[in-house]
C-alpha cells in the first residue's frame, strides 16, 4: 500500500545525508524565484518536485518525475515489481491552502484524495508529511476542501490541524531548515531568453 511506502520514505528522508543538500535547493530557489510572483510559482514547484524525486532516488528507491505528463500524479516510486503514484505539493507556510488541482470553467466533482505528499517550508523547519483519502474519508467535504471554477484546495486551517494533531506520528517528519546565503532574485524569463539564444548561437 502507498501508506506503508510513504512511511519508509519519510523515514529515509529524515535519516539521509542527502536530505539537507536538498532542502538546502529547495530553499535557494525559493529565494531567487520568489513565489509570490505569479511567473514563479509553476517554476518553484516544479523544482520541488524534481529535488524531491531526485532525494528518493538516492535514498534507494527508482523514482521517475511525471508531473509534466499528468494532471494530479507527480512521482511514481517503484518498489520491486509495483509503481506507487505520489501527488507532492509543498506550501511556505503552515496553515495555507493546498491547490490541489487547477482547471477552467465549471466545477469538477471531488473525487478520491490522491497519496499525497506534503512539504511545508517554513523558515526554521522543513514538515514533510503523507495524506491521502484514507486520512480525510469521515470528513465532510466542505471541512477539507475549498472548492472554486479555478481550482480544489485543501483548506489551510484543516492542514494545520491535520498535520499537527491528526495524522500518526510516523506520518509526519520535522527537519531543521538549511541555512541558506543571500541569493540575488532572478527573472526567470530573462533567464529563459538568455538560455535560447545561446543555443541558437552554437
């Protein structure tokens, strides 16, 4: 089952040496992508997604990045012969909303909370923590979620109870947040430009 995997991963997570270096990515390209700005938010995530992959690779699991392919699944972690599908989202702050999908127009029907994993990125600490519709079944819908034309979010006052009351204590891992140097912000469209014309150039 996922929830068993994902409580395995948390654990290599918090015991690997590989787990600050990652975090300490995951920070610094916060910094220089702030995603406050609306150009960066897809890009912020997208790096998270892809450190978070690669960390469970070296933590010893085959783990392949498919959020650029599908809607709702971010990494698939292979374990011998079976595929354990993970959503990952990560917030800055404890107590903020999780989009957990966007769309246009009407309305779509809720359906079955993927196994998700969630990071929130604090200053002084790093949560990861693993969800899924098991956690949430004898919930009204409306305590969990905000649901509007755009998008389906997990309500951030939920989250907070969630993580720091309900879930099992093996469900939830704190690490202490990498120190990370003053960083110059950087346009990532400037950046995108730069690196097409350079290509154009060879």
């Amino acid at each position: 089952m996922s929830s068993n995997l994902a409580i395995r991963l948390l654990e290599a997570i918090r015991t690997s040496t590989e787990t600050q270096n990652a975090l300490r990515h995951i920070y610094a390209i916060r910094k220089v992508f702030p995603p406050k700005k609306n150009i960066n938010k897809f890009i912020v995530g997208g790096a998270v997604e892809e450190s978070l992959s690669r960390l469970i690779c070296k933590c010893g699991w085959e783990c392949q990045n498919v959020s650029s392919t599908e809607s709702v699944i971010d990494i698939v972690v292979k374990e011998g012969d079976a595929s354990f599908p993970f959503s990952l989202k990560s917030i800055q702050k404890l107590g903020s909303a999780v989009i957990l999908e966007n769309y246009r127009g009407q309305q779509h029907a809720i359906g079955d909370l993927a196994p998700t994993i969630l990071v929130v990125l604090e200053d002084d600490v790093a949560t990861f923590a693993y969800v899924d519709q098991s956690t949430i079944a004898d919930i009204p819908h409306e305590t969990v979620y905000a649901h509007s034309d755009s998008n389906l979010s997990m309500r951030g006052g939920f989250v907070r109870k969630l993580v720091t009351s309900n879930l099992q204590r093996d469900m939830v891992v704190e690490i202490q947040a990498p120190s990370v140097p003053d960083l110059p912000e950087r346009d990532i469209s400037v950046l995108a430009l730069d690196c097409v014309e350079a290509m154009l150039r060879v």
